[in-house]
C-alpha cells in the first residue's frame, strides 16, 4: 500500500522582540545619581578652604590631607622662635645621649618628658636611667603618669609620687589621659581625674600639667579642667598660631632624632625659652 502524505504543520512564527530603544529607569536614575554624587563631592573639595571659613572653624589651621604630607622642618620653621621638644618611654629601647642634640633638620632640643609611671602598679622600665641621662644632659625635665580610667585614681597617683621626684627648674608634674573607660560614666571618669591632680598638687605644691589628645580635649576636659595648662597632641592639622590655652602642642609621632632608632614624639612650647621658665617648678 503506497504511504499516505503527511500534511504539513503549519507553525505560527513567533514574532521577535523589539530591542529596547530607552535605558531602563533604574539604570538611568541610578547613572545620574552617581553623576550628582562625584560631581558634589568635586565641588567640595575644590571650596574646601571657603566652606572651612564660612563654617567657622579658624583659618590658622591646614586640614586633614595637608597636614598629614606637611614636612616636619616647615612646623618647625613656622614656629622657629619657640623652644622644641621631645617625649620618651620605655618604647625608645636605645638612646644614645651623647648623640641627642637637636631634631633632624638642626633645630636644637630644649625639654623632655620621660614617661614615669604606669597605671597604679608599675614604672616605666626606663624612667631611672633616662630622666638621669636628661638630667646630666643639661635638658629641662618633666615626667609623666599615664592615667587608666578603670584603676582607683588615687593609687595611681600614688604611683606616680613614689617614682618621681621634682625640683626647681623642672615641668610640673603631667596626667596624660587618653582613653575612655570600659566600666565607669565619664562623670566618674572626671572625678578620678580631679582627685589625681589634686593630690598630685598637693604633694608637689605646683598645679600639673594636663596631656590629651585634641578631640578628647574639646569633648572631656576643656570645660571642667579649665585652670590647668594643658597639652595637647594633633597630627592632623597644622597650626600658624597655637591655641593660646595650650602651653604645648605635641605635633608629631614621627620625629627623627639623632641618638634615637625610630620615631619620636615632637613638641613645640606655646612660647619662647624665656617665657616657658614661667611654666617651671620655682
């Protein structure tokens, strides 16, 4: 029997898509906003200097980025008519005293803290030896307590008292405080502050001296510590004029100093030699 022809299928054509002749509104939002966004962000930086004025911070001051690629020598220079110095620890394992002069760059050095105790159990392992070697070296000394919130305040300063003995011609005893307390309010920070440096005072008969950085400084201490001279340490801005409620200003962290390996904290006095006699013990 001859085979039957099959009729042919008759398909309909699928009709094709019409390519899209406008982005999405997603895409295109999205475009235009990453657009707005680095344009603004141009804009600031490039009024950087007006929006600083308008907004009212001081015109003294370099910002962030600046500062942070200012070199050493030209802070220096800026203040060249102050007295410079620098602060050490245990952490500057190798000091080479005969060497120590001057900061690189020839600028002499004419003070320096030794950080003396720590907390309310311990001395600073170099502190002997160096405020010695400070002393044989014809430097103006100061020594400094570093403060930890969590421990009693007056076994602390007891701490610094058994270390430390002070005499004419000497800086005034220095709290260094610096961090925040993990089991007390700041309330009961600054009440274990206050009864440090009041019988800290007490003991050596002269007010001491405050070192905080900035920040810590404007948002803790500026309005209940008012009466004490203060120290203050900012590497990220450059200053033309000091503060005029700052006796110093530690500006630096890394500092080259001929007799030490590694970096060095620098300071600049908030005057001259002859003025800065006014800060010292009498």
């Amino acid at each position: 029997m001859p085979a039957q022809k099959r009729k042919p299928v008759s398909r309909k054509p699928i009709p094709k898509k019409k390519a899209d002749s406008k982005p999405s509104f997603f895409s295109s939002s999205l475009f235009f906003k990453l657009l707005l966004t680095f344009g603004f962000i141009a804009f600031v930086y490039s009024q950087k200097n007006i929006l600083v004025k308008y907004l009212g911070f001081t015109t003294d001051k370099i910002l962030f980025a600046e500062a942070r690629s200012m070199p050493i020598d030209k802070v220096l220079d800026t203040h060249i008519e102050k007295s410079f110095g620098i602060d050490i620890s245990e952490y500057q394992d190798k000091v080479d005293w005969d060497e120590l002069k001057e900061i690189e760059g020839g600028y002499p050095i004419e003070f320096v803290f030794i950080r003396a105790s720590v907390g309310n159990d311990r001395a600073d392992y170099k502190f002997k030896k160096y405020w010695k070697k400070a002393k044989e070296k014809g430097l103006i000394c100061g020594a400094y307590h570093y403060y930890r919130p969590n421990e009693n305040s007056i076994e602390q300063a007891d701490n610094f008292i058994k270390q430390v003995t002070l005499v004419e011609g000497d800086f005034p005893p220095v709290l260094d405080i610096e961090k925040l307390p993990k089991e007390q309010s700041i309330e009961r920070l600054k009440v274990g502050l206050k009864r440090w440096l009041e019988k800290v005072e007490a003991h050596y008969g002269v007010k001491p001296i405050i070192y905080s950085s900035e920040s810590y400084y404007e948002d803790f201490l500026r309005d209940d510590f008012e009466t004490y001279p203060f120290w203050i340490a900012n590497y990220t801005a450059f200053y033309k004029d000091i503060d005029d409620e700052w006796s110093l200003w530690q500006f630096t962290e890394t500092g080259k100093i001929h007799g030490i390996k590694g970096p060095v904290d620098i300071n600049i006095y908030n005057g001259t030699s002859v003025e800065m006699k006014e800060l010292l013990i009498k």
